[in-house]
C-alpha cells in the first residue's frame, strides 16, 4: 500500500485499533445532535414518528459503539453472564459515553433497592427470566 498522502504517519490500515485518549467539543456534539434532529424532524408527519426515527438511529449507533467497545476492551469476546455484562456497561461503555464510571445502572427486568451499610448500596433482584437466562448459559 502506497503512503505518500501520509507525510511520515504510518497508514491508517496499519494503526492499532485501541484509541488515543481524546474529546468532543460540547459544541460540537450540540451542533452534530441538533442537526440530525432537524434532519429527521423534515422527513416525519408526526412525534410519534420522530422518537421511532431517533430510536432507529440510537440503536444503530449504539449497536455500533458496543461492537467496537467488546473489540478493543474484551478483544471479541462477549459476555454472557449478568453481572459480568453489567460491570462491562458501568466500566467501559459509560466511560466512553460520559468519561466517567457509572454511579447505578437501571437495566434488565429487576427491583433495584437502596439501602445504607458504609455507604449507599443498591440491591438488584433479577426477574425470573433473567435468572433463568443466566442458568442456561451456565450449562453450556
């Protein structure tokens, strides 16, 4: 492959996947955000159809992010086991969506309490079916 269009910079085929620590402009993303709004909003006759547009699209992004964020922090491999999917979701995906880790997470069918012993707790009950999921996955 040719690299004469890089002045002395290896090509981009040839840089590792992991990524250089860098941010977003907020006014950028506020432009970038606002503009794909009004994109959607001139090709739909209702609100309905607008949050099914942006949900559409947040999936795709979404889908997209966690297919690069299993690559370069579990190098393919995805988890299967509850807890496990939920620490990767407060590490490494709230991390590169908000810079930071998660302080709770709000997912799958379960009763989240609080509680206080040294410190806020939250106690997460699982749903049936997310247990049973977790089990069946065990016996493989």
């Amino acid at each position: 492959m040719e690299t004469r269009f890089t002045r002395g910079k290896s090509a981009i085929l040839e840089r590792p996947l992991s990524r250089p620590k860098t941010e977003v402009s907020v006014s950028a993303f506020a432009l970038l955000f606002s503009e794909v709004v009004q994109y959607c909003q001139s090709r739909v006759y209702s609100v309905t159809e607008l949050q099914a547009r942006l949900a559409e699209l947040g999936q795709r992004v979404g889908a997209s992010l966690l297919d690069v964020l299993v690559l370069r922090e579990k190098n393919g491999k995805r988890e299967t086991k509850v807890l496990n999917i939920l620490l990767f979701i407060k590490v490494s995906v709230w991390r590169a969506l908000f810079g930071k880790e998660a302080d709770k997470l709000d997912s799958f069918p379960a009763k989240v309490t609080v509680h206080w012993h040294k410190g806020t707790t939250l106690m997460i009950k699982f749903n049936d079916e997310v247990i049973a999921r977790d089990k069946a996955l065990e016996g493989r």
